[in-house]
C-alpha cells in the first residue's frame, strides 16, 4: 500500500518535472537584433474585469469558457437551487411578454414566422420556451430559433435535451457556435428577434455586441435581454448579496463541485452595470427604447431590458 | 431698498432717490388696492373663452400623449382596425404592419393593447379640443337650442362637449366594453383614473369654468362620474344618434342639480338648528 502510494507521488512529481518548460530568469535578448522590441509586453493589453479581478481581453473569453464548460452538466439543477426555482417564472414571463410567433396569415411569403436568434442560449431553455409558445399558443409553425453560444458545451448541453423536444431534426432549431461581438454568418437585417438571457453580463466587449445585434436585426426588430441587476429596495438588497456571497459558492462547493465558477458568477453579477446604465448602452447602439425601457423582476435582481431597431423611411 | 431702486420705472421722474421712493411705494399700494386677490362674492363661472384661467400662462399646455413617433405610427393604423378586430393585440398587430413595422414590433408598446386603449381615448381628448378651439362646436350646440353663442352658460357648454365627446365613441360602441373591462383590471385602474380626470378638467376648461375653490374638485368629480356611467349606458344604447344616453346625461345633470340643492339646503337647515340653539343657550344664561 505505501509503495504503491509512494510510487504515485514519485511519478507525479516525475511527470511534471518532466513537463515542466524551461524558463529563464532573464527574457531572451539577442545583442545582434532587435527580437526583443518586438515581443509582446503584457502590460500593453487592455484590461478587462472578470469578476472583481481585472484581466486581460484576451483572456476573458477563455477564462469564461473554462466556467461554462464546467457548469454546463448541472447547469439547470444549479439554476433550481441558486434562484429556488424563480429563473422558470422569470423566463417564462421574458417569452410570454415577447409572444413570439404570428397568429395572422402572413401578407408576403418571406413574413412567415418570425426568425429569433438566441444568443448565448446553449442549454435551449429559451429556445424551446420559444419554440413552444409560438407552436402551442399561437399556432405558427414557421418560427424558427437560431442558438449561437461561444461554449461548446453548452451547445452540446442544449442538442442532448433538443432530442427529447418536438423541434429536434427539424428546419426550426439551429445550433451555432459563435462569438456574439461578430458574427459574420449573420447577414445584415435578417433577424426579427434578438435574445440574450443571463449572457450578456459574460461578455468580454459588452457595446460590440449590441451594434452586431442592431446590425443583424431588421428595422423594426427587437433586441430583448435579460439580466442580473441593481435591487431597488435596501433591505431586499441585503439579503439578496447575503444570500449571492454566503450561500451560492457554497451550493455550487457541494452540488456541482465547483467553487470558483460560482464566486465568478455572483461578482460578474455584482459588476454588471445598473437598469439605467444599460438602458444607455442600448441606446448608444442605436435602438428606441420603449416606455421606461426596462421591468424590474422580483424587486430588480433581474431585468427585461427591450430596444427596437428604428425604421428608416426612404 | 437699493433692489427698490433699481426697479424703478423709468418714467418717473428721478431727481432724487429718496422721492422716488416715495412714489414707488404710493404706486405698488395703488395696485394692491385696485386688484382685491380674494373673493367675496359667491362664484360666478366666467363664460369669456379667452380668459386663461388657473393655470399659468408662462407654460405651454402637455400634449395629449407622450408616445414617440414610432409608437403613434402603429397606434394610429391600428385604430382603423378597432372597428373589427376590437382594442386587441390583432389591432395592435396589424397596425404595426400596415405602418411598415414587423410583427415582434408592438413590444414598442410595452403596456399592449392597453396602450391602444389610452391612445384612444387620449387622442379623442384632443380631437375635442381641437373642435371647441376651431370655434364651431359651440355655435352648433347654441344653434341647437336656439341661442346666441355668448349666452350658453357653463352647464350647457358642459353639457354639450360631454354630449360631443360620448358621440366620439359611436365607431367603437361595440367594442368598448372590452375596453372598459380593461380599463378596470387592478393595473390599469390609476392610468384610467388619470386619463378620467384629464377629460373631466378639459371639458370643464374649455367650457370656461374657472372655479378656484372646493368646487373645482367636486366639479371634476361630478363631470367624471356622470361620464363614466354615460359610457356604460352607451354600450347598450341601440338608437343610431345615443338618444337614450343623451337622455341619461340630461338626467343625471338634474340630479345632481337637485343633490347639489338638496346639500346647501342641509347646510342651511343645521346653521340655522346652530343659531338657534346658540340663541336658546344663551337666553337661559349660559355663557357662549
């Protein structure tokens, strides 16, 4: 027994000597060129935050990949636990004020259903919540759901449960890996719905990716997001940030294993700009915003953020 | 007094700062006294359509509705659907297609067919106006009863555009209950209320009411609920000009003639009960 545990430490440590790359204390410096000016120095990256640590740009995508592909299996059971289940009464009531599909014979052949691009919807759940609205309550059977995430995971998540969906196979359901900040394959004005759930908050260059969403939405399409935000009410605040620092890293230690993509979670959340500052980005890209431009759900610790591409008459 | 100075008049005569002081201070009291700020005598409604009344003349009137461009687009199209499809999300629909928009466009009215509802009612509000300050509403109301425009009195005027603004709804009679039971969900109580008032304080503007007292509310109270009642009895009203709900207007406007009577003489009743007591009081002896 000891042998056998003694033998495995000695190959790990064998092992990683082995793997281990040589790195001198000094950077490399040719006196006969100029190799060294040309090297990239860290410092000159622009910075990025990833939680309540600042990093890199570069490596924001990565870093948040790493999360996502290390929560996509518990990812639903988590969500239960974290929000006690209010994420399904939230995104029901996201898909039901959008009523996506159309219960009136369309005038012209290209208006039948509508096309809805999901972005960082991996795990389908708004996707098939769509999907089923349109089908169940508006009769349409044209609608269609593309699901573009940058996690493959995630993708892979959301493909497994779309066999257990009537929409599996079929021309209505798409999946796609992409970065939202561009999307080439995207034509421009193609796009009658524009959804991100609980996504944007990850993305690296927030801004980018709505003027690629105005650039993919046809005039008068909408761009729909929700998100964490800032609760209103102090007392509810409290416990709200109670409950985000003490319990859910906890729930996540125990349940899925993993400590860490949870804490990221609950400071991405924290970090993430107020109803009023968003409301302002949206703008700043271009959309009319309707009304107060927001609702508040349970109190503001998510938000129903709306804006709608302007048409421009000739 | 340096402020005083420097305000002065530049026709009077400025030799010397402490004189015209004086005059100064003999003129702001000569205004005082010509324009008495209080009321003495019982309220008398003033009929002259030019007279701007409580409100300020340094501010432009709100408009009727505070929707953008885009949402009055598809509101307006989608009114000329009302009349078939109802104040329903198909109206809304349809409206934003024949205004160019796609389907998902109505999420640019985030209250719905509610919207549509306020949008009505708020745009008909100003479609009165329009009519009372294009000056032949009037003339027509006192052509009707055989009178010269300047001797209508307010309650007629009142009268009249409540009349006026009830036939506005002739279009949607069929589907205004729907609108109505709308207007009543929890939600939408405080909007309709609001939108309630406007019309109240409106029609009582333009008729040249200018009360500053208690009355201005129980006015816009009385007008209001007189409406409100008006618009159920329109629903069921079958006669092609709402001679029933005319009727019913004419009806409730003497009700509350006599309710109005009915109080003062309450009030009278127990002033003099108070007198009199006083007077019995006192002439046993008791100190008050």
């Amino acid at each position: 027994m000891s042998t056998m545990s003694t033998r495995s430490a000695w190959r790990a440590l064998h092992y990683s000597a082995k793997r281990r790359a040589f790195q001198p204390t000094t950077p490399y410096r040719c006196f006969s060129c100029a190799n060294r000016t040309q090297e990239q120095k860290p410092g000159n990256d622009r910075m990025t935050h990833f939680g309540f640590t600042n990093v890199p740009e570069s490596e924001k995508e990565t870093r948040v990949g790493a999360v996502f592909s290390s929560v996509a299996a518990s990812y639903d059971r988590m969500n239960d636990l974290m929000s006690l289940g209010i994420h399904r009464l939230w995104k029901d009531h996201f898909v039901r004020s959008l009523n996506p599909g159309s219960c009136l014979p369309a005038m012209t052949a290209d208006q039948r259903g509508w096309n809805i691009l999901d972005i960082a919807g991996g795990t389908g759940d708004i996707a098939f919540r769509m999907l089923d609205h349109a089908t169940n309550v508006n009769h349409d059977m044209e609608t269609r759901v593309t699901i573009s995430d940058i996690n493959a995971d995630m993708l892979a998540e959301g493909r497994k449960r779309s066999l257990d969906t009537p929409y599996y196979n079929t021309s209505r359901l798409d999946f796609v890996e992409a970065n939202a900040e561009h999307m080439p394959h995207i034509p421009d004005a193609s796009v009658d719905l524009y959804t991100v759930v609980f996504g944007i908050r990850n993305f690296t260059d927030k801004q980018a990716a709505l003027n690629e969403a105005y650039r993919v939405l046809k005039p008068g399409g909408v761009f729909a997001c929700m998100e964490f935000s800032k609760v209103d009410n102090p007392v509810l605040d409290g416990i709200y940030k109670r409950w985000n620092f003490s319990a859910i890293p906890l729930i996540g230690q125990v349940v899925a294993g993993d400590r860490d993509s949870y804490q990221y979670l609950v400071e991405s959340i924290e970090r993430f700009p107020s109803q009023e500052e968003f409301r302002g980005m949206i703008q700043k890209a271009g959309f009319m915003i309707p009304g107060q431009g927001f609702e508040n759900l349970t109190g503001g610790i998510a938000a129903i953020h709306k804006g709608i591409k302007p048409i421009v008459k000739a | 007094m340096s402020y005083l100075a420097r305000t002065l008049p530049k026709r009077v005569p400025n030799p010397f700062l402490a004189q015209s002081i004086r005059q100064t201070r003999a003129l702001s009291t000569k205004t005082l006294q010509s324009t008495p700020t209080t009321r003495t005598t019982q309220h008398k409604p003033r009929t002259n359509q030019r007279h701007r009344t409580y409100h300020s003349a340094l501010h432009a009137r709100l408009p009727d509705h505070s929707y953008t461009n885009s949402q009055t687009a598809i509101l307006t199209s989608a009114l000329a659907h009302v009349p078939t499809h109802g104040f329903s999300a198909t109206a809304l629909t349809l409206g934003a297609r024949d205004a160019g928009f796609l389907d998902v466009s109505v999420q640019l009215l985030p209250r719905g067919e509610f919207d549509l509802i306020l949008f009505w009612l708020a745009s008909r509000r100003g479609l009165l106006r329009g009519k009372v300050e294009e000056g032949g509403l009037f003339r027509r109301i006192a052509a009707e009863k055989g009178k010269d425009v300047h001797e209508l009195s307010v309650e007629e005027r009142v009268r009249g555009l409540l009349l006026e603004r009830l036939r506005m709804n002739m279009e949607v009679k069929d589907v205004w209950q729907d609108a109505l039971a709308q207007m009543s969900l929890l939600a939408n109580i405080p909007l309709s209320l609001t939108e309630l008032h406007a019309l109240a304080s409106d029609i009582l503007t333009l008729s040249g009411d200018d009360a500053v007292d208690a009355t201005w509310y129980t006015r816009r109270l009385a007008v209001s609920a007189i409406y409100a009642s008006a618009e159920v009895v329109m629903t069921r009203d079958p006669t092609p000009d709402l001679v029933e709900t005319a009727a019913f207007v004419e009806r409730r406007f003497e009700d509350r003639k006599a309710l109005a009577d009915k109080i003062t003489g309450i009030g009278q009743c127990a002033g003099f009960g108070w007198n009199t007591a006083i007077g019995l009081g006192r002439s046993w002896g008791l100190k008050i």
